[in-house]
C-alpha cells in the first residue's frame, strides 16, 4: 500500500444534543494527531446552584440534559442524602430502581432505534424504513412502543419522563396504586418480545473495532444502576466516596470539556462496561431468555455497546414487573431533612456510563460547592484512541466510507451529543 496522507477537518458537528468537530492528520498512512473536541458552551450548573437550598438542586440540576436529565435527579437526591445522614427505605429504593429503568428503557430504545438501527439496516434514517414492508413496519411500531412503554413507567413512578417530579430528597412525594401498577406490568409484558428482534439485529450486526482498554463501571447486587462499588476490568475496586482519589481530570486544550483518567489511563464507561463486569446480576429472567447474546460477553468489540444496550432494556423490563407484580407500595410519611453541613458523593450508572456527583451543604442547607463528572467527558479520550485505530487500520476504504465508519464509531458510544444519525460535516482537504 502507498503511504497514505489526509489533513480531515470537521468544523461543527450538525444534529447533535451540543455541539463538537474533529481534526485528523494521517502523515504516511499514520495518524499523526487526532483532535476530538466538544465545543458545546460551557453553561456552569455547578456554580449556578451554589448558595441555593439543596432541597431544590435536583430540580435544577437535572436541567443539564433532557434525555437523561432523571439520571441528574437521581446522582443528585443520593448525593444530598449522604451529606445528610439520609437513608432512603426500602420501598424508596424500589421505586428509584423503577425510576432508574424507566429512563433506561426509553433512553436505550431512542439510540438503539432511532440512531443506530438505520446504520445496521443501511438507512439514512429511520424515516426510511418502508411502512408497506412487513419487517421494517413492525420494526417501526415496536420502536416506538418500547419507548412508550419506558415513558409511561417514568410518569407513573417518577410524575414525568423528563425532569421528574416525584422523586426528593428522602423519598418520593406520589407512589403508584395496584391499579396502576398492574396496568404497567401488562405494557411491559406486551413490549418484552420486541427485545429479542432488536437483539438478534445487533448480534448478527458484523461491524468491529477491538482495541485493549479499560472498562469501568458501578456494581451492583442486581444490576440496578444505584449503590454499589466501583470496578474495572483490571480488577481494582474502590468505594464510591473513594473516586475522587483514583480520577484524574485532564485538561483537554482544544475541547470545552475536560476529560478523566484512571489510574492505569484512559478508560470506557457505559453498558458494555457493565454488561463486562456486571452481568452475573442480571435479572434470571434475562439471564435465561438471553443466554445466547450473553455469552458474547465479556466483549472488547465496542459496537457490541450496542448490544449491551439492549440486553439492559430486557434486564429494566424483568426487574419492573418483579417489583410492580410484588409490591404494594403506600405512601410514607416523611420528616423534613434536618439540614446540617455535610459532603455527600453520589455515583450512579446513567444510560451512557458512570455519572459522579458531589456536594457540599452548609448549615441552612445551603449548596456551597457542587461536582459533576459524565460519562461523556470519561470517554471522549477512549473515542479518539478508537478513531485512531480504526482510521490507520481501514486506510484502504474510500473517504466517503471512512466518513460514515467514523460517524458510527462516534455513535456506539451513544454520547450525550447524538441527537440524530448523520452529524459529520467533513472538509477533506
């Protein structure tokens, strides 16, 4: 092969939640520098909050994203209830697992649908999908059955799909009846063979990109994204009220958002991460009924994030209807939180990774210093390492195809900047 040099400009990124570009310089068929940038405007939620009363900052703070903004409320309620001694009931962290599978169900299913199934089908769009063929029209209705399904179960337990309202600090302010309950349980059973069609799509999707890094993730006992103990995949655990002592931020000059490293450098968060470390507790529904896609995992193939994806959606749905099917809940009688200084930590896994929140609460109950740390900054090191790779590996493809192979790169990860599918403005010089 002739050695191969390319100057790739990528100046904004169209269609996106935010903003970011990419700059690429191959010298002799190597990448000589890669620049994956976030410009989105930095907009300061943590100073904003300051000198306000801690029982509203999970209101305010979920305003920082809309499509995981219950993941904020939820990083935020734990992390408060730390610094104030709070520990939540056992009903309580029922119906924040049930908060925290509603949001995955309906966040899954929007990327996994909307923004990666047309690159499985070779589609531009999901508006391309043909309403007269059989397949790509139930295809559709399944899509956004799924993702109504994960909508309905945040409202009924969370008072909304986006910035909820019932979830506070303690406790929750509405609890859902045995009626409601039970009418949830049959939509759940309804949307549940739908996930195996959007398994076996993934599964038998062919595209990889495979490079040694670090997986990392929160824990837990049954996998329901909330309290647990930190890990990766070189076999380091530390307490989440540790993390701080083993992340390093790094100053990226050229992107709006810093980035982080762990001890051993760059690593991956998200559901690939957990579905690595995690899945012997998956829901034994799941655990029976995917077998098959399970055993891919442990997987180093980061399209398989994808796939993991989907499993955690099955996973969110078995785990509901246990807890709908099992639980009367009743709504408790709750004390106002006796305000007093304090620091909490909260770490929770959000639909894209590992999310980290810490607070610092004066004696009114004041916030007098917040901390916000998303998976997206986690990661944007470990996508440009994979663009690199990936870039130098398949040099032999044609620029437009490179192009969209960079796009779908970008798109496994599922960043809190993807809003549609194509996004990549490239100026090949």
């Amino acid at each position: 092969m002739h050695n191969i040099d390319i100057d790739l400009s990528l100046d904004g990124l169209s269609k996106i939640e935010g903003h970011g570009a990419l700059d690429l310089k191959v010298r002799d068929s190597k990448v000589e520098y890669i620049k994956f940038m976030i410009t989105e405007p930095r907009r300061f939620y943590t100073t904003a909050v300051e000198g306000k009363s801690c029982l509203a900052a999970p209101a305010h703070m979920s305003r920082i994203c809309g499509t995981c903004s219950i993941a904020h409320t939820m990083c935020c309620i734990e992390a408060i209830e730390k610094a104030l001694d709070i520990v939540p009931s056992k009903e309580a962290m029922l119906l924040k697992k049930l908060t925290m599978y509603g949001m995955m169900i309906r966040d899954h299913a929007l990327h996994l649908y909307m923004f990666s199934l047309p690159d499985v089908l070779n589609k531009d769009s999901i508006l391309d999908l043909d309403e007269s063929d059989q397949k790509e029209n139930e295809l559709l209705h399944q899509a956004f059955e799924i993702k109504a399904a994960g909508n309905n179960l945040s409202k009924l337990v969370a008072g909304r799909a986006v910035h909820a309202t019932h979830p506070t600090i303690g406790g929750f302010l509405k609890v859902p009846s045995a009626e409601e309950s039970k009418a949830m349980v049959a939509e759940l059973k309804k949307v549940r063979p739908y996930i195996f069609t959007l398994l076996d799509i993934f599964a038998r999707w062919e595209m990889r990109l495979e490079r040694e890094t670090t997986f990392m993730a929160l824990v837990t006992d049954d996998f329901s994204f909330l309290d647990g103990t930190i890990q990766n995949s070189k076999g380091h655990r530390i307490e989440e009220k540790s993390y701080a002592d083993h992340l390093e931020n790094v100053v990226i000059p050229y992107s709006n958002s810093t980035g982080y490293k762990f001890e051993e450098g760059n690593y991956f968060v998200g559901a690939l991460s957990r579905l690595n470390l995690n899945k012997a507790s998956l829901h034994n529904g799941t655990k029976r009924d995917a077998g098959k896609y399970l055993a891919m995992f442990p997987s180093k193939n980061i399209f398989h994030n994808d796939l993991a994806q989907a499993i955690e959606i099955l996973h969110s749905i078995d785990h509901s209807i246990e807890i709908l099917e099992n639980t009367v809940f009743s709504l408790e009688k709750r004390q106002p939180p006796k305000m007093k200084p304090g620091r909490g930590v909260g770490v929770i896994e959000a639909p894209r990774g590992t999310l980290y929140y810490l607070v610092q609460i004066g004696e009114k109950g004041e916030i007098v210093n917040a901390e916000v740390i998303v998976p997206t900054q986690q990661n944007q090191i470990n996508i440009e390492n994979d663009i690199k790779a990936y870039v130098e590996q398949n040099l032999h493809l044609s620029k437009e195809m490179l192009t969209h192979r960079i796009e779908m790169i970008i798109r496994a990860y599922d960043p809190c900047m993807s809003c549609a599918t194509h996004f990549l403005n490239i100026n090949w010089i």
